[in-house]
C-alpha cells in the first residue's frame, strides 16, 4: 500500500467523524453476503443477535443430521445447525462461520463470510415462485444473491425437533 | 596322314615328296637295270666275243700251220718251219689264254681236248717232217700226210670249231639275257613311270579339290572379314567424327575449364589473404574470449550475490506474510467486531444510530484493511513469485554463465583451433592457388594435346576412308578369286 492511499484512508476515516450525520435518506436494509459451498447467500443483519468466527464447537450425539453439536457465545450455551444441510447442501469442509438468531437461541454454522453489505430495500426483490424453500427474496446488487429468511429456517429447526419430541 | 589342318604347302610338299621318291626310284632301278645291261653286254664283249675270237685265231693258226707244214713237205725250206713253229706258238698262245679265261669246266676241258690233239698233231707233224728229210718223194710224204697228219688236223679242227660253236651258243646266250635284262628293265621303268604318271595325277586331282575348297572356304571368310571390316571402317568413321566433334566440344570446354582455373587461383589468393586476416581476427579473438571469460567469472559472482539478496527478500517477504497475517486477522476481527456493533446498535433503537456510524466506520476500515492485507498479501505473493522465479532464473543464469564460461573456454579452444585451422586454410590456400597455376598450364598443356587428338581423330576418319575403300576392294577382290577358284567347279 502507498503512503498516498494510506492518507486518503486517513483522511476519509478523520473525515467521517468531523462531518455532521448525513440527513436521512432512503429506506436501507443491512446484509450479511455469506458464501454456502460456493453459492452466495444473504443473512439481514436485524434478524440475527451475533457473529463469531473459529469458535470451538462441540459435537452432540443427534438424530438430526443438522445439529452439529453445541458451542459456547457470549455465556450461553447454544446449538449449532447447519445452515448448509439447512439449504439442501451436502458439506465438504468445515465450517468456520457462526451466526446467532435473533429470534431463538440457535447459532447457524456456514462456510464463508464475504462481508456486510447496505442495500436500498427496493434493490430487494420477491424471489420467483418455484424458488427454494427459505430464500423467498433476492438481492439485485451488486449481483443478484438470494436473501435467507431466518424465521423459516428457525421453523424448519423447531418442526425437525417436535417430531422428535 | 593329310587332314583338314594340313596346309595346303604342307599338301604340296607331301605330293611333291612322293613324285621326288617315285622319281628316285625310278632313276634307281634306271640305274641297276643300265648298269646291269651294260655288265650283260661287256660281260659279252669282254669274255664271250674273245673267246670267240680266239677260237677263230685258234683255227687260223692252224690254218697257217698246215700250210706252213704242207708248204715245208713241197719246198723243203726251212723258212717254213719256222713259220710253222711260229705258227705253232701262236696256237699254244691263244689256247693257254682261253685256257685262263674259259669260264666253264666245260669249255677247260674242251681246251685240253685241243692241247692234247694238238700235241699228238705235233707230234705227227715232227715224224712227217722227220721223212721229208729221209724220203723227198712227193707222193710217199703226201700220203705220210694224209695218213698221220690230216685225221688229227681234221679231230682238232673239229674240236675247235665245236669250242667255237659252243662259245658261239654262250655268246648267243648272254646277249639274249643281256637283251632280256634290258627289256625287263624297262618294263620296270614304264612301269614306275606310269605309276609316278598316276599318283601325280591323283595327286594334283586331290590338290586341286583341296585348293578349291580351302581357298573357297577361306575367301568365304575373307569376304565376311570384308564386310565386317566394311561396317568396322563405317563405325570408325562415324565414331572419328563424333570423336572430332566432341573434341571440339571438349576444346570448348578445356578453354572455359582454363578461365576457371585462373579464377579459381586469384579466388585462393584472396582466400589466401582473408585467411591471413582472419587468423589475424582468431588471436584478437582469442584474446577478446579471454577477457570475456574474466568477465563472466565476475559475472558469475554478482550472480551468486544476487541469489544470496534473492533469497534474503524471499525469507523477508515470508515474514512480511506472517505479519500480514496477523494483521489481516486484525481486520477480520475487527470486521466481526464492527458487525457485531451494528447488530447491536440496531438492537438499540435511536440511540444506537450514532454507535452505528461508529461501527459503520469501523468496518469499513477493517474492510479497507482487509483489503489492503489482500493486495498485500498478493503483492507478497508475487514478490515471493517474483523472487523465486528470479532465484530460479538466477540459478538458471548461474548455470548458463558456467555454461557460458565452459562455452567461452571451448570458444577460446576452438578460436585456437580456428587460429591453426586458419593457418593450414592459409597454406592450402597457398597450395591450392600453386595447384591451380599448374593445374592452368597442365589444363592448355592438354587443349594442345586435345587439339593433336582432335587432328589424330580427323587422320583416322581419313583412315577409315582408306580401310573401307580397301575392304570394299579386299571384297570384289575375293569375288574375283572365288569365281576363279570355283569356275571349274561350276563347270
């Protein structure tokens, strides 16, 4: 990195808190831009409570092929699923990545995190009526990337566990 | 014997030979036969006719002695006597010398017939004379004569006349052998004649036939030869005129092979010069790859420093990764960090709009970080790459200088070798510029000679002109002599 690009990073970081709040602008919707054995995901960010990575998790014998095991987040002690069996996916690796619900206290595990991304809600869209369970809307942009409703996979976990129940 | 390769001289010889014995034999019997003739007749003049003769005398003698003693019985004169005596001795004479030389026991006892009679007539002669001288009378002695003398004189007469006949028969006889010698002489010499007469007939009957069919067979072959000599002498003419017109073309060529040689010897004289100009360049050279060795040996030094840097910035570069590593960790935790904020801050309602910001912030400088810890990480990889290609390429440029440098010592060795090989290419060249200053004289040396052969092809295309007007000669002359050979044969 050149010293130039490190003074504009400078001065834009210094910038951005010597500037006044910018005025409200348009609705906006934060995402977390996942990658699931190489197919880009999206999480929203106001449906989930936490992101961890490397966190040791501990396997729990199951007959629920999607319960990795439990693993311990900011004191509380949670199962993890996965969210790749989740979506259909047949694993090949690890996973690093964990993410807590916001609605239940259940961490999902997934491959890959490629960042957070803030979108206008209207570059949201309804996802075409044959799409796959749990992926009812598709970001357009930057590339069109399918956005997970948590609460149905949250449902999905909960429906898995009753009828074991 | 005479065979088909007998020569017909030999043939003529072997005739002649014989006719030559025929004719020896001829004069040999010629000659016995002449020499026995001429023993018969002087057989017959030399013993036969003088006894003949002789016989004669012997008759005449006693002839003249009667008539000596008749003479003395009338006369009475002693003179007579004595012719009677001489007489007497004549007759005793030639019968002592037919004596000697009758040449049968036949006629010898004959001649002593004759002595004994003679005596006895003597002695009647010596008793007559003795009465003359005791009785003159006439009638008494002719009747004394008549008795005593006479009858002997007649038995002696008679004697001597059949000696004288019987000589006469000898005489008759050896003429008639003598003759019959001759003729069969003769004979014999016809006879040989007319056999000489014969085999040389046949002998020139054979010759002749010989001749004829030798000699036809020979100008048989004599006119073959002469036609095949005709076609020789054609070809040879034709084949001397090719001859001459190649040789023109050959000449031709001589002379342009000649302008070739001179250029080609000023050629080696240049290349002589160059020669000497390059081994000239080769030792420069020589010296040059020297320096350049030298020059590779520092090469190769700095070459080995450079691999030393190289592999120092890789070690540096691998620990620049380790530190971007940790900062990238940084970054991403922060980036957890900054998330995890605006989770939170959104679980804060209003109040956490402005943490929010803060967090906003936050992750885009770990993003920004995050991404500045790509590009170095990628810039880290490519140094790295960077750096291990130029090791590699180092070593590889470290290789090539040994390379090189073996390279510029074979180069130096070779440039030497150039150098001597120049030098020998400097001679050879020498060689060859004197090899094609003799090769030029050799070269007119032969377009003479090629222009003598060229006039020699000419003399022989005359020359074959000549032989083949002779062979066509050579060929009406065997007609001729076959014609005269075979005439009598056609005949």
């Amino acid at each position: 990195m050149s010293g130039s690009a490190a003074a504009a990073l400078r001065a834009a970081f210094d910038r951005s808190f010597a500037e006044a709040p910018a005025p409200a602008g348009p609705a906006t919707e934060d995402l977390l831009a996942i990658s699931i054995e190489g197919q880009p995901y999206a999480l929203r960010l106001s449906e989930l409570a936490g992101l961890f990575a490397d966190r040791r998790v501990s396997p729990l014998p199951s007959p629920v092929p999607e319960l990795l095991g439990l693993a311990g987040l900011r004191g509380r002690l949670l199962p993890v699923y996965d969210l790749r069996r989740m979506l259909g996916h047949s694993p090949t690796r690890d996973c690093r990545w964990l993410v807590v619900a916001a609605a239940a206290p259940v961490a999902l595990a997934f491959d890959e995190l490629e960042g957070h991304v803030r979108l206008a809600r209207e570059a949201i869209a309804a996802a075409p009526a044959a799409h796959p369970e749990h992926l009812p809307e598709i970001a357009m942009r930057p590339t069109p990337r399918p956005v997970l409703r948590l609460a149905s996979v949250l449902a999905a976990i909960q429906r898995k566990t009753q009828t074991l129940t | 014997m005479l065979g088909e390769h007998t020569t017909f001289g030999q043939k003529i010889a072997a005739g002649l030979m014989v006719t030559a014995v025929f004719a020896v034999v001829i004069g040999i019997v010629a000659v016995f036969a002449l020499r026995t003739v001429v023993e018969r007749k002087d057989r017959v003049i030399t013993v036969n006719a003088p006894l003949l003769n002789d016989a004669q005398q012997l008759r005449v003698d006693l002839e003249r002695k009667g008539s000596a003693v008749r003479g003395y019985l009338l006369t009475g004169e002693e003179a007579l006597l004595q012719e009677m005596r001489e007489a007497r001795a004549d007759f005793l004479t030639t019968l002592e010398r037919l004596r000697q030389n009758a040449p049968t026991d036949d006629g010898r006892r004959l001649l002593e017939d004759d002595t004994r009679l003679e005596d006895e007539l003597q002695q009647a002669v010596d008793r007559v004379v003795a009465l003359r001288k005791t009785e003159p009378s006439a009638d008494a002695l002719g009747r004394a004569f008549a008795d005593q003398v006479l009858p002997i004189r007649e038995r002696l007469d008679a004697a001597i006349r059949a000696f004288a006949a019987r000589e006469q028969k000898l005489l008759e006889d050896a003429r008639t052998a003598s003759n019959e010698a001759a003729a069969a002489a003769q004979a014999w010499l016809i006879g040989l004649v007319a056999a000489a007469a014969a085999f040389a007939a046949v002998v020139a009957i054979f010759l002749a036939r010989a001749l004829g069919r030798q000699i036809g067979t020979a100008v048989g072959q004599v006119q073959s030869s002469s036609a095949e000599l005709q076609a020789a002498a054609n070809q040879q003419a034709t084949g001397a005129k090719e001859q001459a017109t190649a040789m023109n073309e050959i000449t031709t060529t001589i002379s342009e092979l000649l302008a070739t040689s001179r250029q080609i010897a000023e050629s080696a004289q240049r290349v002589s010069q160059i020669a000497d100009q390059t081994a000239s360049a080769a030792r420069q050279g020589d010296g040059t790859v020297a320096k350049a060795n030298d020059a590779i040996g520092s090469i190769r030094r700095q070459v080995d420093l450079i691999v030393g840097h190289m592999l120092d910035l890789g070690k540096k570069s691998q620990q620049i990764g380790s530190v971007l590593e940790i900062v990238a960790e940084l970054a991403e935790q922060t980036n957890i960090l900054a998330i995890n904020a605006t989770i939170e801050a959104a679980g804060a309602g209003e109040t956490g709009k402005r943490f929010s910001v803060v967090a906003d912030e936050i992750r885009k400088l770990a993003d920004r970080v995050a991404g500045s810890a790509k590009e170095i990480r990628a810039l880290i990889d490519d140094v790295r790459s960077a750096v291990n290609t130029t090791v590699m390429a180092t070593e590889t440029g470290s290789k090539a200088v040994d390379t090189g440098s073996k390279l510029f010592g074979d180069v130096a060795s070779a440039l030497r070798q150039v150098g001597g090989l120049v030098t020998t290419t400097t001679e050879a060249g020498r060689e060859i510029e004197l090899s094609t200053k003799q090769q030029a004289t050799a070269v007119e040396q032969v377009n003479v000679a090629i222009a003598n052969v060229a006039q020699a092809s000419k003399e022989t295309e005359a020359s074959s002109g000549q032989t083949l007007q002779t062979a066509s000669q050579l060929a009406i002359l065997s007609k001729d002599l076959l014609r005269l050979v075979r005439s009598g044969e056609r005949a």
